[in-house]
C-alpha cells in the first residue's frame, strides 16, 4: 500500500497484480470457468483500481481483493446463468478404472466435481481449502459468519469425495 | 471391521469438527486409528484436502494479464472523459427535471418486459452519478416497468444484508405499468437493488440475504435483476 500512499495507484495496482494477480486468477477460473475467466480476473483489478481510495483497511487487501473478485465472478454467473464449464476430460472413461486415491489427485476430476457444486459452497471450499484463507478472512469475503462458512466446506468435502469416488458423475 | 462405515457416517461432523478446530471424541479417534476402513477413508479426504491445496497453482493468469488490464482501465478512463456529450447530457436532464428532481431514463417497454433503472439522485449542484459512487444523503431511485397484472418486489440491501422490501405498498409506488421507489441512503456502505419479477414471494422464506434471496426468488420461479453496486462513501 505504499504506492497507494504516495499517490501512485498504478503502480499500487501492478504491486497487486504481481502479489495476487495468479491467485485470484485461480479462484476466478474455479468460480466461472475457462470461457469467462480472463474477462471476470481482469474485471476485478478494473473494480479494484477504481476503488482503491476506498480501501478503509478493515481487513486485509487480500480478502479486500478476493471480495471483489467474487462479486465479479457471482455477477457473471448470474448473466450466464450456468455453472462454470470445465473443459473437457480425455481420460474420463480411464477413471472409472482409477483406484480412489488416484481419483482423489486426479485434477480433472476435482475441477469437474467442483464444477457441480453450488457457487457458495464451491467458493467455500477453494477459499478454504484451495487459497488457504483463515475463517476471519472469509467472513470479509462472503460477508458470513465463519461456522455458516465452516459447515458448508465440510459438506462440500463430503460431497466433493462422493463426485470423485463415483468419477465425476 | 471391513465393513465399519462409522468415518463415512459420520464424515461431515468430523470434517466440521476439523475445521472447528475441536477436538474429536477420543474414543472415536481410537477408533479410527484401529479400523482400517475408517483410517482409509480419513486419509482419503486427507488426500482430497492435499489435492485441492496444490490445485491454484494450476491455473496461472495469462502473461499478457497486466497489459491487457491497463489497456482496460485506460479505456474507461477515455470514456470517462468524453465530457461535452456526457455533461449536455446531463445538464438538458436536469433543465428538465429542476422542478422535480430527478427523473429516471426508462424506455417505453413493450407488453410483459421488465425494464429496469435505477438512479442516484443527490445535490443537485453538483453532478448526480459518480460511478456507482454516492455520498450519506443522496437517494437512491429504483424504477421499474412492470405490467399491471405482474407481481413485483423491491429489495434493497446493504452489505448484503436486507434494508427494506416492498411491493404493492409504501414505500413502493405502484402505477399501471411501473413501480418506483426512492431510497435514502443515509449510512455509509455498499448497496444493492434487487427487482423480483413473475412470481407471488413468500419472503418469510427469505432469509434475507443478498445471494439467498436470489437462490431462493430463483427455485420459486421469479425473475431477478440486480442493480449495480452503489458505494455510499
């Protein structure tokens, strides 16, 4: 926030993008999906520009950051009224093969089963689970208390297992 | 004990105690750590939570990120800046609506759409949109074409927790083919409209907030527009 400070928000920006840039890239493509990803990831540091002079500090620029981007990808989901389209998988008919445990680290297959999971309890879990947020950071995001976000990952990750283990159907 | 499905019974108390930070019963973490089918389904989520935590890494923005979200702010600030249409615009509007305000830009709808506006009015001294910025005072003005025989709602929120709901009543403002409805916002704060079109709501089933309302006007059938993002700073 230096930068920012010293009345460069451009440069505030790039320090943003380098420190961030990759990590709401990802949540954005688990969020939307490969077709909106690079509109919504470049819509969220276009918001968060313009915004940055409201930044008030209450919670990390991090979490400031990811709430924006979450916005974004809600907003584009409900113009597109679809869940995110998770490219295709050429090994899908082999996993019916896969033990479990390979299954379980089996990329494609995570992305699919997250795919069929609800925006919310989808973003609970890459926020947890994938992005490595502490509950206090995610109830600045989702702007919900932390043992709503609590049960909703740990149903997530028992449906996310069922989705895996029955390969992705 | 091959059989034993007490892990998986009882998967998702275990996993919320986990992220709860609680302890687990100890007699059932005995359990598990001498039961194979459990032990294996523990290390099967423990695999699920590991893949996960490796999974951002991949998917990388693009290298041409960085430009391409400059060369996007650049744009808007160049539309930003087209000032003499833009303010003639808004000076012919406000010689028309001195006297009253602020009045909405709604196209004529045809039969059974839903047109949508909403609008900031404030001071008007000075000019009335700023982004989708406003200031403690201003009001924010919701306007809606919406037939006659159609039922429609008004939901505004703040920090995504309900404010104020109507629909046929005040505050709401119910004519022939609209509704309106001016909001004062006098709290600081990120604000947002909904307009529930199509269907009657039972709003004891809202639980009043942002994204439930919507999931929930949603499975009942409603139509849903959201206004954008109005930040009262």
């Amino acid at each position: 926030m230096a930068a920012l400070d010293q009345g460069h928000p451009k440069e505030a920006l790039s320090a943003l993008m380098q420190g961030y840039g990759d990590a709401v890239y990802a949540f954005c493509h688990r969020m939307v999906g490969p077709a909106l990803v690079d509109d919504v990831h470049q819509l969220t540091f276009v918001h968060a520009y313009e915004s940055l002079s409201s930044f008030r500090r209450e919670s990390s620029l991090r979490a400031w950051l990811f709430g924006i981007a979450r916005h974004r990808c809600l907003d584009a989901l409900r113009r597109e009224k679809r869940r995110p389209v998770v490219a295709a998988d050429p090994d899908h008919h082999a996993t019916a093969h896969e033990p479990l445990t390979d299954r379980l680290a089996n990329r494609q297959l995570l992305a699919r089963c997250l795919g069929t999971l609800e925006a919310k309890s989808r973003e609970a879990v890459v926020l947890r689970c994938e992005q490595g947020m502490s509950y206090g950071e995610m109830e600045k995001i989702c702007a919900e208390k932390a043992p709503a976000l609590q049960m909703r990952v740990a149903r997530a990750l028992v449906r996310l297992r069922k989705c895996i283990a029955l390969g992705g159907l | 004990m091959a059989d034993c499905s007490r892990f998986a019974d009882s998967a998702e108390d275990l996993l919320l105690a986990q992220e709860q930070g609680r302890d687990l019963d100890p007699d059932l973490v005995a359990h598990i750590d001498s039961c194979a089918a459990c032990t294996r389904e523990r290390d099967q989520y423990a695999l699920l939570r590991a893949s996960l935590d490796a999974a951002p890494d991949h998917h990388r923005a693009p290298a041409d990120a960085q430009a391409r979200i400059f060369a996007r702010i650049a744009r808007r600030e160049e539309d930003g800046q087209k000032p003499v249409f833009r303010r003639l615009a808004w000076l012919s509007a406000a010689a028309v609506a001195a006297a009253a305000a602020w009045f909405l830009v709604a196209a004529p709808a045809p039969p059974q759409s839903i047109d949508y506006n909403w609008q900031i009015s404030g001071d008007p001294t000075r000019p009335p949109i700023r982004g989708d910025y406003a200031s403690p005072g201003d009001t924010l003005k919701l306007r809606a074409t919406v037939p006659t025989d159609m039922p429609g709602y008004f939901r505004l929120y703040r920090g995504a927790r309900l404010r104020l709901s109507c629909g046929e009543n005040p505050p709401c403002r119910r004519s022939p083919d609209a509704m309106e409805i001016d909001f004062p916002l006098d709290t600081r704060g990120d604000y947002q409209a909904l307009l529930f079109t199509g269907v009657v709501l039972r709003f004891e089933d809202h639980p009043g907030e942002l994204q439930s309302d919507i999931a929930a006007a949603e499975a009942a059938g409603a139509t849903v527009k959201l206004s954008a993002m109005v930040r009262v700073r």
